[in-house]
C-alpha cells in the first residue's frame, strides 16, 4: 500500500483554507497534519474538507493560538490527546490508522512544540522554561518510545532546528531561540529515546542546508534564503524501509497569504 503523509504549519485553518484545498487536490495526501489551526474544534472548517474526500477527521483546538488536527481518508480505530507541562493548550493529537487485517496499526503523532518566546534564558523567559519542559516531558513519555514492530510516525512544527544546516547561519543563530545548544540537545534527547528516525536527515546529508520555515519579517524570503528547519517527520525503526520520497514544498511560500512553514511530505509503501 502507498502511503503519503504531509504535515504542515498553516498558521490559521479557516484564514488559508483555500491554499490547504488547492494544495489537497493537486498532492492528494492521504493524511495531513496540521499545527497552529487556531481554531476551536467547533468552528473549523469540516465541510470543506469531507467535500474534498478526506472524511476522518480528529480535532484538538482552541480559539485564536496553538491546535492541531488529522486530516485523513483513511478511518480512525483509535485516537488519543496528551497533555503536557499540565496545560491544556492543544499541542498534541494522535490517531491509530487501520492499514491491512494482518499489520500493527499505523500510529501517527501530531505536534506543536512551544516557539518559546524571544529570550533564550528559562530564568527570564517562562515561554522558553515552558518549551524547554515540554521536551523533556516528551522525551519522557512512554507512548513515544516505539519499539520492535510497531509502525509509529511522530510529526509536526516541534520548533526546533536541531542541526548546524537546518539554519541559514548556525553560527549567528546559536543564541536566538530553536536553534540554542540546550533546545537542540534536548530535541535530539527526545529522538534518541524513542529510536525514531528522522526522515530528512536519513535521506537528506547533513552537510546540506534544508529548511521548511522562513520569518515573515523579510520582505522578499528568497533574498538570502534565511530559512530554518522547524517542521520533522520521524518514524520509527520498523518503518525506516518503508520510506520511498520525502519532499518540501518550498514555493509554497511563494504563495498569496501564505504561512511562514511549507507543507514536507513523506512517502511509503506499507
């Protein structure tokens, strides 16, 4: 079975709904992830979305910040929200996909890491404790520790560039936050712990510059190319083979209203 995945930072479901359909009937996912829907779950946009074929849908939003949702063909058999550093601000939804009689079922975690603010120092900045915490909660989390067979995908905005070329200039970027040495450290903890591959960097050499975000403040974000790689898709072990294509749609930012991240896509036969 061919399967495509597409996660993507859209920064306001309802505001850029008309790019999220022209991208789902030219690309034609069979499950997207979105972060940062700022959206209640009783306002977004259902209707559009079943008109375009995807029919399962799971929601975790709130009015005017954060939210995540799974958008699929694909039915459910199960699906689950966490919550982490105690606050309910809709970071996190999981579904289980029903893929084959004889298979695990496909585990798909969707999440939107906190930017964690301006100030890189926890001491001065609560936003940034808060992002800090969150990682380390993740890396503690035993639902994201698969193992042997289990088909996971871990996905999402985690907002953090871990690596010296997932940023425009590593060297002036050390300071600024989701490109800090401990922000890093701990992302990579998160990846370690649960023995997640990391689709990008397993395809793509680290000694090439990849990114899937560039600032809005920029007046042109192709003069310079001042990106950073925020958004990841990482799988586990059990499905490492199984990838096929991992693409980012970098245009995408081109586009008219864009969102400042682009949609990355992975493919597999499963």
């Amino acid at each position: 079975m061919r399967f495509t995945l597409t996660t993507w930072n859209i920064n306001s479901v309802r505001l850029r709904i008309d790019l999220v359909a022209a991208f789902l009937k030219e690309q034609q996912p069979d499950v997207l992830c979105l972060q940062e829907t700022k959206c209640p779950d009783d306002a977004f946009p259902l209707k559009r979305f079943k008109q375009l074929g995807y029919e399962h849908i799971a929601l975790n939003g709130q009015k005017g910040y954060h939210g995540v949702a799974v958008i699929s063909k694909i039915p459910f058999v199960a699906r689950d929200i966490r919550i982490f550093c105690d606050n309910l601000d809709s970071r996190h939804i999981s579904v289980s996909l029903g893929t084959g009689d004889n298979d695990p079922p496909l585990v798909l975690h969707n999440f939107y890491v906190p930017a964690g603010g301006d100030v890189a120092d926890p001491e001065l900045n609560p936003k940034f404790k808060h992002k800090l915490s969150f990682l380390d909660e993740m890396k503690a989390c035993e639902p994201l520790h698969p193992s042997g067979d289990a088909r996971h995908i871990l996905v999402g905005d985690l907002n953090v560039a871990p690596h010296e070329h997932d940023v425009w200039s590593h060297k002036q970027l050390l300071k600024v936050v989701s490109h800090t040495p401990v922000e890093c450290e701990k992302l990579l903890a998160v990846l370690r712990a649960g023995n997640w591959v990391d689709v990008a960097r397993d395809r793509i050499p680290l000694s090439e510059k990849i990114y899937t975000w560039w600032s809005y403040r920029a007046a042109d974000w192709t003069v310079g190319d001042r990106g950073r790689r925020l958004d990841h898709i990482w799988v586990s072990e059990a499905l490492r083979t199984r990838v096929t294509d991992f693409k980012i749609l970098r245009n995408a930012r081109s586009w008219e209203r864009p969102s400042d991240h682009v949609p990355v896509t992975v493919t597999m036969e499963l």
